[in-house]
C-alpha cells in the first residue's frame, strides 16, 4: 500500500481552506492535559471545518501536536475565565 499524495486525497490548498464557508461552531478545551488529544482535536476541527477553537485553563499549547492542521484553524492562545 503507497501513501497517497495531496491531489490524490482531493484536499483543499491552504488558500482554498481559508476562503471556504467555515461551520459557524466553536470548541472549548478546558483543562485538557495531553497534547495527544488536543491534536485530535485540531485535526477533527480541520476535517470538519469548524470555525474557531478556544484553549482554556491548563490545556496544553503546542503547535507541534497540530500536525496536518496547523494554519487551518483559527486557534486563541490559552486565557483564564
């Protein structure tokens, strides 16, 4: 089995991503520890086109964990309620 290139996948370019309609919904992460699952969050956001992700209280930030996603979603830094 061969990896399959981006043309391949049918994937949207960068500039494509950001001048598409988003889904109007917002995620929340608050206080989620591991950089794993911040990623599947980022990834899943990216899949489904979700307009923004919020990072809140002790929830990791690292670019790194975004993967595929990275400069696809709109991520604020962590702030504190």
């Amino acid at each position: 089995m061969r990896k399959l290139t981006m043309p391949e996948l049918n994937r949207l370019s960068l500039t494509e991503y950001q001048e598409v309609e988003k889904l109007d919904v917002i995620i929340v992460l608050d206080n989620v520890r591991s950089l794993s699952n911040i990623g599947s969050f980022f990834r899943t956001a990216d899949a489904f086109r979700i307009e923004e992700i919020f990072l809140c209280g002790i929830t990791a930030y690292c670019l790194k964990s975004l993967c595929g996603a990275r400069g696809r979603c709109v991520c604020k830094p962590p702030f504190y309620w």
